[in-house]
C-alpha cells in the first residue's frame, strides 16, 4: 500500500463513519450496536437490484471491514514501512562495515559457517 492510500483510508475511517463492530445479519450490515443504536451500513441487495457475485459474501466482507479493522490495518501497514526503512538504514550501515563496501548474503555466511569455513 502507498503512503497516499494508507493517508486516503485513514481520513475516511475517521470521519464520521458508523463505529464498529459491524455485523453482517441476514440481507444488511449493521453498525453501531455497541454504541446503543442500530445503523444499517450496507444492504445485502436492493429489492430488484442487480449484484455481481454472491451478495452474502459481499456484505461479510464489508462487515469485516469495520473502522477498527481498517486502522488496525493501517497501523500494521505503518509498522511495516517503519520495519522495512530500518533494514534499509542497517543493510547501508553493515555495507559501510564490510571491507570492499559489498552486501554479504546473511545466509551464504550461515551456510559457511556451517561447513566450517
């Protein structure tokens, strides 16, 4: 996910959306519930509207997709970036350390260690 998308799905779920949990129940999602009211966040199909797929797993998705999922999923996609900047920031550092500036494979010094060399 890029920066932009993860930008665009946090200012969505923070607006003023239902507050989750959803659930899927029967032909609608609901929201809400915890908050002590019932907001019907989708509707499995509308009466004599046409769906591609099948409706019930769509709106199972949706309900899945509640505001605390989708943050929980931008967290773990922030953690993510944050991880993959750190290895980028040590692999300079220990490319910096080896003598002629080149990235050693940490598994071809595992397996040479293991053969004994």
């Amino acid at each position: 996910m890029s920066k932009p998308d993860i930008e665009r799905l946090r200012a969505l779920v923070i607006a003023n959306v239902t507050p989750g949990p959803w659930r899927f129940d029967g032909p609608h999602v609901i929201g809400g519930v915890e908050a002590g009211f019932h907001a019907y966040v989708a509707c499995r199909q509308a009466p004599g509207g046409i769906t591609n797929g099948d409706p019930s797993a769509t709106a199972k998705l949706i309900a899945a997709c509640d505001p605390q999922t989708i943050l929980g999923l931008i967290y773990a996609a922030s953690e993510a970036e944050a991880l993959r900047a750190e290895v980028a920031k040590l692999r300079e550092r220990w490319i910096a350390c080896v003598p002629g500036g080149s990235w050693v494979d940490p598994q071809q010094v595992a397996d040479e260690i293991r053969r004994g060399g």
